[in-house]
C-alpha cells in the first residue's frame, strides 16, 4: 500500500512539472532532484523531461507518450490523471510547494531507512554526543548528492587571470553602487563577497538598501534578489519610484502625481531586474535555495538580506554571527554579491569591557570575533555629531570600524533626503 501511495504522490509530481508551464517547471526542477523519486520509471521521466527543460526545449501534454516510452513508463493513462491533478495545483504556489514538500519528506524517510544499518552499528558504549555526531554524518552523507572537487591545484589559472586584468584595468573590481562611500572603501559589491551594515531604528538602512538596488537593478541592470523581513512589495515599488523619479513619497503614495509624469519611471521600474522575495524570519538554508535558484533562472549577481533583526540577547552576538557566516558561505558558493543589513537595539554592551558602547566609538556593533571575521567589510549608519554637522553638512554618517581589506576607522559623511528617500556622497578632504 505504501508502494502505491509513493508511486501515485511521485505521479502527482510529475503531472504538475508537465502542467506548470516552463518557468514554474524550471523552477520545480531545481527544488527537486532525482534522488527524491523511489520508482526508477518516474526518475527516468523527470530526468528525460529535466533535460529537455535546461536545454531550452519546451515540454507540454502531446509529449509525454514520447518521453514515457523512452523511459519504458507504461502508465500514461496514470500520468494523464496526474496532469489534471497538477493543472488543479498550478498557480496555488501553497498546495504546489506541499506536493513538493510531502515527495522531499518521503525521499528523507527513505533516506534515513537506508542509513538504519550504519546506525545500528554505531557502538553503544559512546556518548550521546559521538552518536549524535555519527547520525548526523551519515544523514549528511546520504542526503548531499552534489559532487564537489575538495582540491584545486594552485596557479593553474592565474597567469591568465592576471594578465586580463593588466590588460583590462579597472578602478572599482565590484558593481558599482555610484555611493562614495561604498564604492571606495569596499570595491563595490564584489562577488563571493559579503558586507555588513547596521544602525540602529530610524538611522536609514532600508532606504540605503532600496539606494542599492536602484543603483544596481535599475541603473545597471544587475539582477538583485531582495530577502525583506518587514515590508511589503508595494513599499519597495514605491520607495524605487521615489528615488527614480525625485517626487516625494507621500506624493506617489497619496496619488498627488500625474500619469504622465510617474508612467516613465513605472516602465523603468517594470523592466528592473529585482525579484522581491518576503521573509518575516531570516531562514539561511532557505537564502541559499532561493539565491541558487534565482542564479539560475535569472541570474541573480546580488542579494541583499534587509534586514537580521536586532537581539537583545546575553550572547546575541554569536547568533549574529553564525548567521553571518552561513550567509556568507551562500555568497562564496554561489558566486555572488551579498549586502546584509543589521538593526541593533539602542544599547549595545562591550564584549570586552561589558560597558554600554559610546556613541563617538564608532560603535553601533556587538562585537566578536565571529561577527568581525564572518563579515568581509562592516559599515555603520549613525546620526552624526553636532561638530561632524557642521564640518561636512550632512545628516548621515557610515562608520567603517572594522575591514579585512580596506581601511579601517573610515568615516563617511551623507545626505539622506527623507522626502525622496535619497542618498547623496558628500564630497569633502580630511
């Protein structure tokens, strides 16, 4: 019965790939993997159609005769259901990613049944811990199909490498952000590459973020994937047109614009290449699902977390930390750019000295050793100081306390112009 019961559920999957149109089939296609069918017959279908899918070649119902046949499935009449079952499904993302959820926990099920053995050997004797430890290796082992190369021969590619640089010179290595600040302390937004930038409530940081993308998405056309753990798509859509077009937001908002003159930027705006993506909690494996499969689809190059969210936490650093980490791991295995943004509760204590941080400490950080090391470059937001108002006539300043590779104590004033959610570089000479 339960053969059945797996057999028809991995049915219903296959029947949803053929209904769901090309893209949600390119989507559905890197959520899965062949590991995740039992029946060999259906492996082979979902793999025959998976190639056609990233060859560029379309896949609709007249095509499955063919492709069953190859596979040597003789349920076609089965499958056909299944179609009706997957068109019921496409374009309800929750009852879609369910089907897909229940095949993954059975290929989980499955997977741990086959490691039942390697279990059971372990020696009684050990501590939890070992055990523990041993468990997790094996599900590790059964689980993670991808095959990596653990040893790359130094020097084997430099020389070319160096030499198209020398060749092609460039004075930011990263995307450029068109912020000074940005740009010249960190290289811009570089690939494999994370930058960390927090403040506290109010200081700006979203507003940078959606700066960023303009920048980037709109300006350049760099596709951008943005994680939001606060608002809503159309509060993105209307701070982007706020910048684009210089109007003020609560004219966009309060409908205070003509069509004439806000039409231009929607149609800029339209064309953007950022894919908004909501998170109301910061869930790391699922940055990396959703960075790699927006790579592939449309070749994501930046992703931006806004933002982690403040902890008020004894040892909340470390968590920040290790969710810096894992975020920056995503960032080197996908080659891609990442800018994470961390609000920072009003009173941060001194890991060494325990000591609320001042506010002329270039400070707004819980520091650790994991949070500084995980983070490439880091960068604050802050109110600036009477004196620093009146040296460079700004209302912002970037803190740049601490960077692995640029210069560190770096100071940066800004212009943030609520109205039009704007920043602006300020020019100025130490």
């Amino acid at each position: 019965m339960k053969e059945r019961h797996d057999l028809k559920l991995e049915m219903d999957v296959l029947g949803l790939f053929f209904a769901g149109g090309q893209d949600f089939a390119e989507t559905l296609s890197i959520e899965i993997d062949q590991s995740d069918f039992f029946h060999e017959n259906t492996r082979n279908l979902f793999l025959a159609i998976k190639g056609v899918i990233m060859d560029g070649g379309s896949v609709d119902g007249s095509s499955i005769s063919a492709h069953a046949k190859l596979c040597g499935l003789d349920v076609i009449s089965t499958l056909e259901s299944a179609i009706q079952v997957g068109n019921g499904y496409n374009g309800n993302v929750e009852l879609s990613g369910y089907l897909v959820d229940v095949l993954k926990r059975y290929s989980l099920l499955r997977k741990a049944d086959s490691i039942k053995d390697s279990i059971d050997d372990l020696n009684a004797g050990l501590c939890v811990q070992e055990i523990l430890q041993g468990i997790d290796s094996a599900v590790t082992g059964a689980i993670d199909d991808e095959k990596r190369v653990g040893v790359s021969k130094v020097g084997t590619d430099t020389e070319k490498r160096i030499l198209e640089r020398i060749n092609s010179p460039v004075e930011i290595i990263g995307h450029k952000t068109g912020l000074n600040f940005f740009d010249h302390s960190f290289d811009g937004i570089i690939p494999s590459t994370l930058t960390f930038i927090g403040g506290r409530s109010g200081t700006g940081k979203s507003c940078l973020a959606q700066n960023l993308i303009s920048n980037l998405a709109a300006g350049q056309e760099i596709p951008v994937l943005l994680f939001d753990t606060e608002t809503s798509i159309k509060f993105v859509e209307d701070r982007l047109l706020t910048i684009l077009s210089g109007f003020p937001y609560y004219d966009i908002t309060h409908g205070r614009v003509s069509a004439e003159q806000i039409m231009p930027f929607v149609k800029i705006l339209e064309k953007c290449p950022l894919y908004y993506y909501y998170m109301p909690e910061v869930n790391t494996n699922e940055i990396r699902l959703m960075t790699k499969k927006y790579k592939k689809i449309y070749g994501v190059e930046v992703f931006i977390v806004d933002f982690l969210g403040a902890s008020d936490e004894e040892r909340g650093h470390i968590k920040l930390g290790k969710s810096l980490k894992q975020i920056h791991d995503v960032a080197v295995e996908m080659d891609v750019g990442a800018v994470v943004m961390q609000q920072f509760s009003r009173e941060q204590l001194d890991q060494n000295t325990g000591r609320n941080t001042k506010e002329v400490s270039l400070g707004h950080f819980a520091y650790s050793d994991m949070t500084t090391w995980y983070a490439e470059n880091i960068a604050g937001i802050r109110e600036p100081t009477t004196v620093e108002k009146s040296k460079y006539r700004c209302n912002r300043m970037i803190d740049i306390p601490k960077s692995r590779f640029s210069e560190t104590g770096t100071s940066w004033p800004m212009n943030f112009i609520g109205e039009i959610c704007r920043y602006e570089s300020v020019d100025y000479f130490d």
